[in-house]
C-alpha cells in the first residue's frame, strides 16, 4: 500500500504529467497513422527516453502504448486501414457503421470500451504483478530456464506468421543474442574482430530497424494503394442502450484482454481477434456482425485495450514480455539499468506503482483526447506517405545512433530492417525476433547456472516439479494445435465411418 | 516449368536458411574453449551450436512442408527506394546529415512528393531541426562530416 502511494506522489509531478501528456497525445497520432503502431511508435521513441528519468522514459513508453493501441481504432472505422493490426476487427463493424454515417458512435464506442478495458487491466496488472512476482521468488535457475522456454514456445501463436516461421524467427532473435562477450566465461562470440559487438548486438537498432525501416520498404513496394476517408462530423457518446447492448461485451472482453495479455508474448492483437469472435457468439445478433455492430466494435476494442495492462504482468513481474511492444519496453528498462523481475517489486516497488498509476492516467486521458480530437486525428491519418516516411527514416537513423553515437548502431539498423522486410515479405513474423533477441541471453544464462547447479546432468531439470510444468506447458503450445488438429480430424473420421 | 526450377523455388528459402545456420554452426567451432573448471555449465559454442541445429530441423520440416504462397512481386519504387539507402550509407561516410538531407527529399520526390516546400521541409528542415534537437537538447554528439563540422567547429 505504502508503495502504491509511493508511485503515485512520484507521479505527481507536473513535469511528468505534462510529458504523460503530450506522450498521449504523440500515442494517438502514432496509433492513428496507418503503418506506425504502438510497437514501431515505442521503438523510434525509446531514444528519446535516454535522458530522461528511469520513471519518466518508461512512463512515456508505456503511454504510448496505451494510447496508440486505442488509436488504430480512429482508421479503422474512419478508413477501413486499421492504425495498428490489434484494430485490424474494428474495422469490421467500424468502418460499417462510419458508411452509414454512424462514425461519431462507433468512435465514442471505441474510446469508452478502450477505457473501461484499459482501466480493468491495469488494475489486474496492480494486484497480480506483486503476486505473480512473490510466487517468482521461489523460482531457482532451472525454472526461470523452463519458464523462458515456455515464454518462447508462446511465440509460434502470435504475430502474422505460421507457428513454424514464427518459432525460426524467435530462434534467429536468440542466435543474435549470441553475438558478444559470453556472459558465463567471457570469451568472445562473433564478433569478426570489431570491438563494438563486444558488447552484443543492441536491441534499440534492431527494434528500429524491424520495426520502423521494415516498414519504410513495405510501404514502398505498396505505394499506390488508395484509401477511402470517411468524414466525422459529430462525435457522440454511445446512449444508454448502447450501454445496455454492450456492457456484458465489455466485461468480458476486457477478461479475455487482460488474460491474453498475461501469457507471455501474446499482445492487443490476438486478444481483440478473440475479443471479437467472443462478442459474436455471445451475441444475440451475431447476424448483425460485420455489418455495424456496436457489440463488434466493443468486443474488439475492450480486449486489446486491456491486453496492455495484461501483458505488463509478466514483463514487469518477470522481465518476460506480454506483447511485442511490451518487449521494447523491456529493452527500455534494460537500457535504463533495470532489471524487471521480482526484485523489483522489493527494491524498486515506488518504481514499479508509478508505472501502473501512470497506466491508469493515460486511459483516462486517451478518453477525452481521443474524443475531442478524433476528427483532428483523422486528418493526421492521411499525411502522404510520401511525407510521413522520409521523417520515419531519418528519426529511426537519428534513433539509432543515438544510444551509443555509433554509426555501427545505424548499419545494424539499416541491415536489419532491410532483413525485416524480406522475413515479412516471406511470411515471417518479426516480432519473435525482437522477443527472441531479448529472451536469448537470459535463456543461455538460465540454463548455464541451472547445468552448474544441476552438476551438468540436464535430464535433472525434468525431475523439478515446477520446471515440468513449465515445460508441460511448453509442450502444449508448442504441439497442442497440431494434437487438436488430429483429434478432431479423427472425430470427423469417426463420425462418418458411424453413418 | 522446369522440375529443377520448381525445385529451385520450392526450396531455397529452407536451404538458404539451413546453409546460414551450417557456416554459424561451423564458425562456433572455433570459439575459445574453457577448462571444465571454468565453463560454468556449457561451452560458448554449445548454445550457438544448438540453436543453429534447431534452425537447420525447423528448415527441414519447412521444406516438407506445404508450397509458401509466391509474394507480390517488387515494385520499381521499391528497389529504387532500396538503392537509395545504398546511396545513404555512400553519403553518409561523407557526412550523415548530408546523407538524411538527401535521402529524406529524394525519396519523397521518388513516392511522388512535387511541392517544393514539403520537399524542403524534409530535405533540409527535418533534418536540421533534428540535429538541433539531439544535440541542443539530448546533448548527442554526432561523427564530424562536412556539415557537422561547420558546426562542432
């Protein structure tokens, strides 16, 4: 409690409220521009958190997360583009109902669901984070190992990429964190003689690089595509019967988000797809589905909303990340010196509570920003691409060299982004990249001190009950949709051979 | 088609993706071994090796997998945009603002940007506007160039 309290005087700050502030604001820009998203959003802006206060950088990352996660919402009922792929089932019922000149309700549905989920999260990220991160305090090297397999093994489900490419990306990302001095003998990895990879190579250009660069070439190889805009004239609040229609969609789509958001690396945009499906079996319309329904739209944005908060729980709690972008967030914290895990609820919980009560703020204030300014956001929306870009590069080279000022930084982000486009030009997802790149150290380092304390006998680690688990649980998302696939293929099967 | 070509295409993806973690597997080899007393657990090139063995088997069930979907074929402006980077990184030895400047406008002008104000803007007031930035207000230090070095002095 006194902790609580804690973070929120720490927040009290008028400094750090403006810059809350104006990072909600920047949020919903990025999260209204169609190809930025909260992730590329967070990673061109993590150099400019360098010099900031450890609270006030991881406070504006996480702002923008939350901000531009409820922004994609603003193009997809206005544009039929989705800002961010956790919008892209907004689009389905918002872009609808802006047609029949419904834009102003389906946004102000957008904003209150995206709020009430949001807030629902961060509540849940305030009572199960210290939980979660006492339980961790039992953890010895071999479960933290077990418990990063699992976190890993989480990635064949997310991202835009089958589960095979998926898990070859997330293992590239480790192969990547081996470049460097070894941290358990010091000897050096792939370093080709260039003292500057000593060190490893670093997250921040690589993020920019994927995720910012990447995009550039995409959107070169797309130029041309029109997009139609839908004017706002008025923006409303849904009325009580919207309220009536929707409340129980809400609740538990924000149950759905906040809970897909926990499970390590699964982020906004799987939680608002299954958000939506639930809202439409629930649904005593479900025929009205894709065509405008307001249930569609509260389905879908209370889900990723509240997977914001969610996905917080296990980066904070154990410095493995819920989402892609809670990833960059945990690169924020590393490159700031602090090391998510269940220490930080001890020794840094001021720290931690600032961060959540800084979550709990931006909901509130993305509600009204994103209200009074949808129409204003909806213009920023269709700055050229022509424009936008160039500016995307030159703050992503900027970006990437900042953090060391070195130009070798600008070459990894440039090669890693032109890698970016050719994984996702191929169907890869470079999303388990990132991830892969940020578990893979503390993969190597988990399982070289669980080999130390198991006397190098590794059959060992299946002997720890909690380590199994894990490693159960591994197993299951790793080969569960396959085993389900099977299981009822051979119920069809049997069914027939019945008739 | 050809089967060879067909083979060609069906498989280079998983063979380019395998050959690459075969030369890590192979260049780890030749890290520093430690005395058993010292490796703490594994060697440097045991988790490398492995991971790049994990690769090489996700590579093969790819290729025994179901045909990928060709992708939509590159565009001009896309392999223009791409030698322009190229061009970026030749100027950018010179000096990196020079090289932002450049490419900045020159890619704007190659997605179909005309006004000459929005082409200033990014050309000249971008970058200008970020350097002033970094360096006025993060205190960054940028490599001295042709440009940058009017400014250091």
């Amino acid at each position: 409690m006194e902790a609580a309290l804690s973070g929120l005087a720490a927040l009290a700050d008028p400094g750090l409220l403006l810059l809350v502030l104006a990072a909600t604001v920047g949020g919903v820009v990025i999260g209204a521009l169609p190809g930025l998203n909260a992730t590329t959003g967070a990673a061109l802006l993590l150099p400019f958190t360098l010099t900031m206060e450890p609270i006030a950088a991881i406070a504006v990352l996480t702002t923008i997360y939350c901000s531009a996660t409820f922004a994609g919402a603003i193009t997809a009922i206005l544009i039929n583009t989705p800002g961010t792929s956790a919008s892209a089932a907004t689009c389905l019922d918002g872009y609808p109902m802006a047609q029949r000149g419904e834009a102003g309700r389906a946004l102000g549905m957008a904003a209150v669901s995206s709020t009430i989920g949001g807030i629902l999260s961060v509540v849940c990220l305030m009572l199960a984070a210290p939980l979660l991160a006492r339980a961790a305090y039992n953890f010895a090297p071999p479960e933290y190992f077990a418990l990063t397999l699992f976190g890993l093994s989480m990635l064949a489900s997310i991202g835009d990429g089958s589960p095979l490419k998926n898990l070859m990306s997330g293992a590239f990302g480790i192969l990547l964190a081996t470049v460097g001095i070894d941290l358990l003998t010091d000897v050096e990895r792939f370093t080709f003689g260039m003292p500057e990879l000593t060190t490893g190579i670093g997250f921040v250009p690589v993020m920019i690089g994927i995720f910012g660069i990447s995009e550039l070439l995409i959107q070169a190889n797309s130029l041309g595509d029109l997009r139609e805009r839908i004017s706002v004239k008025t923006i409303r609040l849904p009325s009580l019967a919207d309220y009536r229609k929707t409340w129980k969609t809400i609740a538990r789509s924000s149950g759905i988000g906040t809970f897909i958001g926990i499970l390590p690396a699964e982020g906004a945009t799987v939680a608002s797809m299954i958000g939506y499906n639930e809202a439409k079996r629930w649904s005593r319309t479900p025929e009205e589905f894709g065509k405008g329904a307001i249930e569609g739209i509260a389905g879908s944005e209370a889900a990723n909303n509240s997977a914001t908060g969610g996905a917080m729980v296990p980066t904070l709690a154990l410095g493995i990340p819920g989402s892609p972008t809670a990833a960059v967030i945990l690169a924020g914290l590393m490159v700031h010196g602090l090391r998510p895990g269940p220490a930080m609820f001890t020794q840094q919980a001021e720290f931690a509570f600032a961060i959540f009560w800084s979550m709990m703020l931006v909901n509130v204030l993305f509600f009204g920003i994103g209200l009074a300014g949808a129409k204003v956001f909806a213009r920023v929306s269709l700055i050229p691409t022509r424009v936008l870009w160039p500016c995307v590069f030159v703050f992503s080279v900027i970006g990437a060299y900042a953090l060391d000022q070195s130009m070798l930084d600008v070459w990894i982000a440039l090669a890693a982004g032109v890698i970016g486009f050719f994984m996702r030009r191929y169907g890869f997802s470079v999303v388990p990249l990132a991830i892969g790149l940020i578990l893979g150290d503390m993969l190597e380092t988990r399982l070289g001190q669980s080999m130390v304390m198991l006397d190098e006998k590794w059959w060992l680690l299946f002997t720890r009950p909690l380590a199994l688990f894990f490693f159960a649980l591994t197993a299951l998302a790793l080969f569960g949709p396959l085993i389900w696939k099977i299981a009822a293929r051979l119920a069809v099967r049997r069914k027939n051979a019945g008739r | 088609m050809s089967t060879v070509t067909e083979i060609a295409r069906r498989y280079w993806l998983p063979a380019v993706i395998a050959a690459f973690c075969a030369a890590v597997f192979w260049a780890a080899n030749y890290f520093e071994r430690v005395p058993p007393i010292l490796k703490r657990g594994i060697q440097p090139s045991d988790f490398p090796q492995l991971v790049s063995c994990l690769i090489i088997f996700l590579s093969l069930l790819l290729a025994l997998g179901k045909e990928q979907p060709k992708p939509k074929p590159l565009s001009r402006e896309f392999l223009l945009s791409l030698a322009l980077m190229v061009g970026f990184i030749v100027v950018a030895t010179i000096d990196l603002f020079l090289a932002l400047g450049a490419f900045a406008a020159s890619l704007s002008a190659l997605w179909g940007e005309r006004r000459v104000a929005a082409l200033l803007g990014v050309g000249l007031a971008l970058p200008v506007g970020a350097f002033l930035l970094f360096d006025q207000v993060f205190r960054i230090r940028f490599p001295r160039g042709l440009l940058t070095s009017i400014w250091y002095g």
